[in-house]
C-alpha cells in the first residue's frame, strides 16, 4: 500500500542517504565551494547520513489468510512507526530516541505481539520483554518478565540510564519504574485481545489433542506462536542503536525470557560494525547469540552486513530456528534477512519514501 501522494512528495524532498537492500552504495560527493572556502566548511556542506528500518516480527498471518484490509492495517502500523522514527532522525536527533519512538508505536498497536498486543502465557497473563543498545557507548538496558508497563521499551532505556544495571526484572523492575515516576497499570487488562487470547486456546486445545491422538487437527502458525517488534537506525552524528520489545510466545511458562532483552542476542549495537534486532524463536536465537554475532563477523571477519545476517541466519536454522533481523551498519547499508513464511518490516529508501513488506 502506498502512502497518500501529499506525504511522499514531502518525503521525497528529505534527503535520506541510507542504502536500501540491494541497491549499490555511492561515495560520498565532496561540496565543492569557492577557492577560499575552508576544507572544514565543505565537510559541514557534505551529506550526513541517516537511516531507519523497523520490524513488526516474523510470525506472520499465512498468506491464504491474509484479507486485504488486515494486510492494510499492518502495513500503516509499520508506516506509523517509521514516521514516528524517521521524524526524529531528519530533525537531526538521536538514532537512540528514534528506534525508542519506532517502537513505542508498534507496543502500541495491537496488531503486533508486544505491549498492547502481547501474547498469553500458559497462565493467562502477559510478560513483557524489551531492550535498548546505544551503540556510541555500548550501554544497554533489558527489562524482562514485566506485567504492568504499557511500553517496556521506555522503562528499558531508563534501567540504562538511571539504573546503573543492565537488566531488571519483574517486580523490581517495576519497582524502579514506580521510583522513576512511570505509571503502573493497575491490572492486566488493557493487554488482552481477543486475537491473542484464542491463540491461547487454539494452542491448548491442540497440545490436548496430540495428548490423546484424537479429535480436530489445529494448524498452529507462526502468527499463533510468537512475534517481536524492534526498531534499528543511524543518525546523523554516526550513531547506531537497536531496540526490541515482545510479549513473548504464546503459551510460555511464567518466567520464561526470551532473546529480546538479552544483549548480543536479540538486541546489540555498535558504532564500529551495526545495530541488529532479531525476531524468532528466541530460544535457538539466545544459543546463537544472534545479534551480537553479526556484529563479530563484519569486525573479524571483514564481512558485509548482509553478508553476515545471512550467515548467522543459516547458523540458527541449522540448530532448528527460525525467524528473521533487521540491521543497519555504520554506512546505511541494511539487511532483513529471514527464513519463515514471512516478516513484518519497512525501511526508508535513499529518496525519503516508505519501502514496507510481509512476505518474500
């Protein structure tokens, strides 16, 4: 789906220098100023690059079952939240505060599996994951197992910043939220949807079935099971930063924690290679140690971002994973690498307009 005319116009006189997946990276064009003008001044003339890429996870909605309008309401929460990044990155802000703002719109929208929309556990209630990576100084912050924070991914970023942790979880998480002036829901109930809540079912009622070898065949799906949202960019000044955020995996037991808020799995950034946030079975991600080897393999091994999301991509399917990234290096290169039916995704191409996609 296209945006209105009116908004890509004005998009397209924002220059955006970002590379979009296969398109050729040029070199940077020198300004060229009068004989007396200074190098520095020509440098402060030179295009900065800036870019954003936003995931609404890799468990998607089966093709067949996909109706238009559904297909049109993920595709305007990934617009959203592109436009909530993208505004900040042009203003010449933080890439840290762009993928904050990135994913605060998709906890938000209960399409995709993270605040509002988070799955259920095995016991009816929700638990929260998220993080944040500033890849100037590689701090981080990860919250995990939260049950009242409407977007984790803020509460994330103050465990950061004022908490002097890295991750915190549960009801000390949500203690220090308290202490730092964030509100507390007072129960659960502005995270149900009906969606979630029969995926619950269908996946009971299924686990029941295959217990007696009886009964209704129910096809659990990838949209059914799990999801994860994240935001990567870099700003203006070089920054790179990632964020993350998911309800989990429908059915989990109470406590579980997946690779969301661990840092160098589902989450990393650093200013010397990329900014990675992953989605998938977290499980096999955490053991793949997943965003951080990416990371490693553009740093020792000299390879290229694609290059080496693809390679960590097929080392966790051969450990029977699957699932996708999103990443963007220190040049604006991009990759969105996965290996599931389909995945929630968008980036900004190098003209200022909104590239959003599902399946392959």
């Amino acid at each position: 789906m296209k945006l209105p005319d009116a908004l890509n116009c004005f998009f397209a006189l924002m220059l955006f220098s970002a590379a979009a997946p296969d398109l050729a990276q040029e070199p940077a064009r020198s300004v060229t100023g009068s004989p007396e003008q200074a190098p520095e001044d020509q440098s402060k003339m030179q295009t900065k690059k800036f870019g954003l890429v936003v995931h609404g996870g890799a468990g998607t909605i089966d093709r067949s079952k996909m109706t238009l309008e559904r297909e049109r309401e993920y595709r305007v929460g990934l617009e959203r939240a592109l436009a909530a990044g993208y505004e900040i990155l042009k203003r010449g802000g933080s890439s840290l505060d762009a993928t904050e703002a990135a994913v605060r719109v998709l906890e938000d929208d209960p399409h995709f599996n993270a605040g509002k929309g988070a799955v259920f556990t095995s016991a009816g209630t929700n638990e929260l994951d998220a993080a944040v990576m500033d890849g100037k100084t590689l701090k981080a912050g990860a919250v995990a197992a939260i049950k009242h924070i409407k977007n984790p991914v803020s509460l994330a970023r103050l465990v950061m910043e004022k908490s002097g942790h890295v991750m915190m979880d549960g009801e000390g998480a949500e203690a220090f939220a308290q202490e730092n002036g964030v509100e507390l829901l007072p129960d659960q109930k502005y995270f149900y949807t009906q969606e979630r809540w029969d995926a619950l079912q269908k996946i009971k009622t299924a686990e029941k079935h295959r217990t007696g070898h009886a009964g209704k065949a129910f096809v659990i799906t990838d949209q059914d099971r799990h999801g994860t949202v994240g935001a990567v960019a870099l700003d203006q000044n070089g920054d790179l930063a990632a964020a993350t955020s998911t309800g989990g995996t429908t059915n989990k037991r109470p406590g579980r924690v997946g690779d969301s808020p661990v840092i160098g799995a589902g989450t990393y950034a650093n200013n010397a290679t990329c900014a990675v946030s992953a989605t998938g079975d977290g499980e096999y991600f955490i053991r793949a140690t997943v965003a951080h080897d990416v990371s490693a393999l553009m740093e020792y091994r000299g390879m290229s971002l694609k290059e080496a999301a693809q390679t960590v991509l097929e080392k966790v399917a051969k450990l029977g994973g699957a699932g996708g990234l999103i990443a963007i290096d220190l040049q604006g290169n991009i990759a969105l690498p996965f290996n599931t039916s389909g995945m929630y995704r968008g980036y900004v191409d190098p003209n200022g307009k909104f590239v959003v996609e599902i399946y392959k």
